[in-house]
C-alpha cells in the first residue's frame, strides 16, 4: 500500500533558502535540499540526476533550467526561479512542457534601496576618498584641518533627488529621501502624475534631469531602457549634479557618462554597476577622482535569501493546493498553449 507521504509532489531546492521555510514547506512536500552551486551551469549535472529525475517542483537561483535540464526531469510540474527575472530558465521550453515559471519579484528591493541610498551619500559626502586618504596616512598634524577643505561635501535636507523608475526600488529609495528632508521627483512613463500625491512628483525624464540635484537609476532592463541616459540627457544635468547607479549599467550609456565624469561637466558619479564586469584593472572609473564604486554588491545581504524563501514559500504553497501562485512569468503564454492545444 502506498503512503500518504509518498503521493506528496517531491521539491529540489538548489537556491540558498531559509531553513525555516524549508521547514514550513515539508508540511507540504517531500524536500530535497541540494547544495547551492554559483557556477550557472545546467540544473542538470551529474550530482542531481537520480534527484532531478523524481522532483516535481524546482526552486532554483542561479542554476540554469534549459533543455536539457527540462529533457532530465520528466516528472517536472512547477518552477521557481528566485530572481525578478528569471534570466536562469528558458521560458519558451517551459512553456511548451506545459511548465509554470514563478519568480520572486522584490525580493531585493529593500537592501538594494540602503545601497543606493550608501552610494549617494558616500558620494556626494566623499567618505569612501576620505577614507582611503586617511588609511593611506595622509592626515598629518602639520595641518589638522586639511581634510575638513579636501572633502567639502553637500547636505541632503532641501536637495532634489531624481527617481528614475518608480517601482519597487524606487519607491523605497523615495521614503528614504523623504526622511532625509529631500524633494523627489520621479520619472516613470507607466505612473500617472498624481501617483505619489504629496510625497513626489512624477515628471519628465527632460525635466527630471535637470532639476536633480542627485539623479538615481532604478529602471528594470529592457529594449525601451537600453542607452535611456546618453550625452543628451547628461547634458541636461547641472555641474553640481550627481548621478548614482545601482540598477542596470546598459540604462546609462557608457562613454557619455565617462565623458562628462572626466571633463567634469557634472559632480560625481555612485556606481554599482558596470558595463562589462568586473571591469578591467585598469579602467578609467578607477582614476576618476570624482567616482565612487562598489562591486555590484546591491542584493549582497542574507535578508535577500529570506524574502525570496518567503515569497517562493507563498509561490508553492499555492501551486500546491491548486492555487495559482502570484508572479508566474509565463502564465499568459501557458494560456495561449492551452488555447491552441
């Protein structure tokens, strides 16, 4: 006789999870925790197989679900990939399989929100340089008051901090401005003008531009996005202005950028990201004295891991009472499948 055990639909998960929702989940399903691996390679290597070939339902972050992935697992009924985007899985095949692909949208918006916000501020207060020229011993007692003229920064209270994207990023980084005492202008062409009543104004991208003291990049990635800053709209921005990136690299096109940095038609620049990474060891960013980075650090946080346990928990939960879980990146496309078949 079969046990009940037995007819419950068998869960891999190959992405860092929470130990206590993979608790919750065994109240559900037979899980299968597999050590994560951050090779972006097939789910379908050898060390998974006999696993693979039994798993109903798969929760992956980096590994890729492609063809031969999907070609392995037979028994596959249900995906999640914790990613907004879930890049790491071919959607069409999927599709075809008659196999849902849930996501997990935001899962890093509020700590990639604290590092917009540390960029702008170790930017436009130079506390990165200060630092470096500190470690490096150049605060001597000859002239105790030198770095109080070397880093003469600006203050935020009363500033104008432009939002590129008024999403789940972007909405995060506003609060943030808000206590800081700055006013917000936003550009997002799917928001209406009044979307933010008193907190924000949604304008223009021309006229976010050049009204910012500080603009900030939170657009998702995609053909309309692509190059959305060149040389025109960085023209627009004051010499005293700021431009802070912690989204896409590709929504700000490159060479305009640079060009600006170096001849130093605007302040300064924050970025976390780049166009090709990691850049080259000798890139110019790095001899840019008015550029401050970091390493694509952005969804670098355990909380990240927690909030996509949470949401991929939701995702599963209601896949598996016949629900139909939040965010599934192909469910349009399914339905047309179903249509057609």
């Amino acid at each position: 006789m079969t046990s009940a055990k037995t007819l419950r639909p068998r869960l891999l998960i190959t992405a860092p999870f929470d130990p206590a929702a993979i608790e919750r989940l065994a109240d559900l399903f037979d899980v299968d925790v597999a050590e994560p691996s951050l090779e972006g390679a097939s789910l379908a290597r050898p060390e998974l197989a006999d696993r693979l070939a039994v798993a109903d339902a798969v929760v992956c972050e980096v590994d890729r679900v492609d063809e031969k992935a999907l070609d392995a697992a037979p028994a596959l009924k249900f995906v999640v990939s914790c990613r907004a985007s879930p890049v790491n899985v071919d959607l069409p095949a999927c599709t075809r399989r008659g196999i849902p692909v849930a996501t997990t949208p935001a899962r890093n918006a509020e700590i990639t929100a604290d590092l917009a916000f540390s960029l702008i501020l170790s930017t436009v207060r130079h506390t990165s340089a200060a630092e470096r020229w500190m470690r490096a011993g150049h605060w001597t007692a000859e002239d105790i008051f030198e770095p109080y003229a070397r880093f003469r920064g600006i203050g935020l209270g009363g500033r104008t901090l432009g939002i590129l994207g008024g999403g789940a990023i972007g909405r995060r980084v506003m609060r943030r401005a808000l206590a800081f005492g700055m006013d917000v202008l936003v550009y997002d062409p799917f928001l209406a003008a009044d979307e933010f009543g008193q907190q924000a104004d949604v304008v223009g991208l021309d006229v976010l531009m050049s009204r910012s003291d500080i603009v900030t990049v939170h657009v998702p990635l995609h053909e309309s996005t692509v190059g959305l800053i060149g040389a025109e709209e960085i023209a627009l921005m004051r010499p005293d202005a700021y431009l802070i990136n912690a989204g896409r690299a590709a929504v700000v096109e490159e060479e305009a950028l640079l060009s600006a940095l170096r001849e130093k038609r605007i302040a300064g620049a924050g970025l976390d990201v780049f166009w090709s990474e990691p850049p080259a060891a000798d890139a110019e960013w790095f001899r840019l004295d008015n550029v401050t980075v970091t390493p694509h650090i952005g969804g670098a946080s355990d909380a990240v891991i927690t909030e996509h346990s949470r949401i991929a928990e939701r995702a599963l939960r209601a896949w598996a009472e016949g629900g139909q879980p939040a965010a599934v990146a192909n469910a349009a496309d399914l339905l047309t499948e179903s249509r057609h078949a």
